[in-house]
C-alpha cells in the first residue's frame, strides 16, 4: 500500500489535445447513432413496448420530449431531470420521436468521449486511445443503447464517468471531491442499484489511501452526504408520492415490491454470455414470440454466429482475457482492476435474480463499460511508442474491422425492420414492469 501523501503514479494532464480528440470521437459517434436512431424513428419501433430487449421507448419518448409523460419510476426516480435536453430540439422543429432519439445520441457521444479520457488518464498513447474508444463506440451494447430511448444510455454515461473520476481518485485523493458526489447522485437518479459503483469506487480510492481503517470515517461522511443529496432531490420529484408514503408506509412498500421482476430467470452461464459475452459483438436477433402483448419480441439470446461474427467474437475474448489479466498483474492498474472486477462480478450475481422471462441483454448497458475497461487493460501497461504498443494498436484496428460490420448490421437490422409492424395488440401495446 502506498502512502497518501505519495502516490504510486499520478495522473496525466488531460491537455487541449486530449480534449480536442475526445470531442472529434463524440462527433463521429453522435453522427453515426444520430442516423441510425432518425432512421429507427421512422418506423414504428418507438410507439410498442418490447419489440427488442424488452424495451420500453414509447415511455421514454414521452417523458423526455412530449406534453403528458410519467415521472419515471422506484427504478428510475430522477430521470425526469433529463427531460430539458430535449426542449432545443423541439424548439427548433424536430418531432417528439426525433428529440428522443437524438438525446440518447448525444448521451451515447459523450459516453464515448468518457471512454477516450478513462485512457488517456491512465497514459495510454493518443492514438491507441482513439482507436480503443473507436471499439467502444462501435461495439454492439454502445450502439443499441445511443439509438434506442431508454434509461440505459444514460446509466451507461454514468457508469464511465464514475470510472474515469476513479482513475484520478486512485491516484490523488484531491481530485474530483464534489465531482463524486454529483455523479453518485445521478447514478442513483437514473438507476438506484447502479449506485453501487461511485461507492465503490470511492471505497477504493480511501482504501488505496489510508488503508481499510483509515477510510471507514471519510466513507461514512460521503454515504451520508450522497443520502441526503439523494433524498433532497427525490422530495424535489417525487414530494406527492413521499406525502403518500408517510400517510401509509405499508400500503407504498407493497406497491414498490409489487414493481420486482418476475419471471422465467437465465441460469450462470446464459447470464455472463449476455451480458459480458455479447456486449461487444453481438449474434442475430432470437425471436422470443409475446404471446400475452401479441407481437414478436427481438433480442439476443443465442449463440448464433455467421463466419466473420465469430471470428470477431472470439477474437474479442482473446483480446479481453490478456487485458483482463494484464490489468490484474500491473501494480499501477491493480487497484482500479480490481473494482472494476468487483463491480462486474456484482452487477452478473444480482442480475441472476434480477431479469425479467429470461431477458438479460437489457442490462448490459450496466457492464459494458466495465468490460470494455477490463479488456483495454493491457494498454497502459505498454509503453507508447514501443515496438509492443505498435503491434497492440495493430490488433485493436484489426479487431475494429472485424467488430464494425457485425455491429452495423445488427443496428441496420433493428433500425429498418419495423417500418411495417404487424401485430394483433394496439400501440403501446402492454407495458409489463421489469
């Protein structure tokens, strides 16, 4: 352990460069699910429940960009608060539809961006980190996430962002010290259970300090302090609910747990394959027929690969297994590998219980980052400019080759194929809570 006044290593400068670089990689990428999400809402995707993933865009769609909308939910309590991204763009004339799919490219953009500068602090070359959050970005979970309206886009930003403050809290506790309240509290808002990771993260960052003694004070001030910025801001939304609440505790706890999902659940095995296997290359869509909502349901479920998939799939758990590992082995990394392991063990042993009639891939927008960063964990350990880094940059563009067709078929397929929708349910159809 080393000592706090002295630090193993500390973080690079983030310079104009690195900033510049970030925003060209969100512009390529918010152009990319710009398109796809215009695209997808010229369909009718965007008006059912459940076409894929068991997603619910007709909900989010409202909430974010038309005059009646709900709130969110227990599951979801701020993420009303998102809703004035929306308002330039309607200002300006694009369709509610329109708005909706062009907040969660600009989210996903930015996700992207967090990518690129999660590396960069941890002094990977500029040029591998572009090409490693050119993988994030067209790697099948990101895709889908920045195109579809939902809460996932959103967390998934969170999840990054809790991430890259982790790299400089590992390194110098002075970072970041309100930054990491903000972001706790909007991992809370767009998804409580998510939660998890900024505390986490913190855990580890005092940890790595102080040593386990020492950081149990400091934890206990931010928990507390995270609680009520979290209970502030839920009274600001939600002050109705609480008043009910407090007229009859039982009656709203009942209503809460009635809200858990049910359901045919995935064993070990299927679980860690949708959501670790698939987030980076995905299959062709199963189709899981909804006897009770009356339409055909898309997700993945089954291995199903053609040649140049599988390839990339198994050339992408390759790539994955070394940077895991790697990451693990290096002492500067060590610290922040380990909670990212942590947190990707968490979220697969909770979301064993948590899925709703065996759909899992819905989730992996919670994990994706985390696997990403796993499998990127060989770069920082190369120094830039060696003859390693250039043969490593050299397999992350070969992999880029093969994960970007496979990626933007799978989006091309769900983006056009629901223009003429058949279904004997009448739109929304029925929103079942997971």
């Amino acid at each position: 352990m080393h000592p706090a006044h002295r630090p193993a290593r500390t973080i690079p400068l983030l310079g104009r460069a690195d900033l510049r670089l970030a925003a060209l990689l969100a512009l390529g990428a918010l152009a990319l699910y710009s398109a796809l999400g215009l695209r997808l809402a010229q369909g009718q995707f965007l008006d059912v429940y459940n076409l894929a993933f068991d997603f619910d865009p007709p909900r989010y769609v409202a909430l974010l960009a038309m005059e009646e909308y709900e709130r969110g939910s227990v599951k979801h309590p701020l993420i009303l608060l998102l809703r004035p991204l929306a308002w330039p763009l309607l200002a300006v004339g694009f369709a509610a539809k329109q708005a909706a799919v062009l907040v969660m490219a600009g989210i996903g953009a930015a996700t992207v961006a967090v990518a690129f500068l999660y590396l960069r602090s941890l002094a990977v070359g500029a040029g591998t980190a572009a090409a490693l959050a050119a993988l994030f970005a067209l790697s099948g979970c990101q895709v889908v996430v920045s195109m579809v309206p939902e809460s996932y886009g959103p967390a998934a930003l969170g999840i990054a962002a809790t991430w890259l403050l982790a790299t400089w809290r590992l390194a110098d506790l002075r970072h970041g010290r309100r930054l990491r309240f903000a972001l706790a509290a909007y991992a809370y808002g767009i998804t409580p259970t998510n939660l998890l990771q900024p505390v986490l993260a913190e855990a580890l960052a005092w940890w790595r300090h102080r040593g386990l003694a020492g950081a149990l004070r400091p934890l206990l001030r931010y928990g507390l302090t995270v609680a009520l910025l979290c209970a502030a801001l839920t009274a600001l939304v939600w002050i109705d609910v609480l008043a009910a609440f407090l007229s009859d505790p039982l009656a709203m706890a009942r209503e809460v747990y009635w809200q858990r999902t049910k359901g045919f659940r995935e064993g070990v095995a299927e679980t860690v394959l949708r959501l670790v296997g698939y987030a980076v290359v995905s299959p062709r869509f199963t189709e899981v027929k909804l006897e009770a909502d009356g339409i055909t349901m898309l997700d993945f479920r089954d291995p199903a690969f053609g040649p140049m998939a599988l390839a990339a799939f198994i050339a992408w758990h390759v790539f994955f297994l070394a940077g895991a590992v790697a990451a693990v082995m290096h002492r500067p990394t060590r610290w922040l590998a380990l909670g990212l392991w942590a947190a990707l063990l968490a979220n697969i042993a909770f979301h064993l219980d948590f899925q709703f009639r065996g759909s899992v891939y819905i989730y992996a927008a919670h994990t994706h980052f985390l696997v990403f960063a796993l499998g990127a964990g060989l770069a920082p350990v190369l120094h830039p400019g060696s003859t390693a880094a250039r043969l490593y940059l050299a397999s992350v563009l070969a992999l880029l080759v093969l994960v970007a067709p496979v990626t933007l078929d799978r989006a091309r397929a769900l983006a056009t194929g629901f223009d003429d929708l058949r279904a004997t349910c009448t739109a929304p159809c029925t929103p079942v809570p997971r």
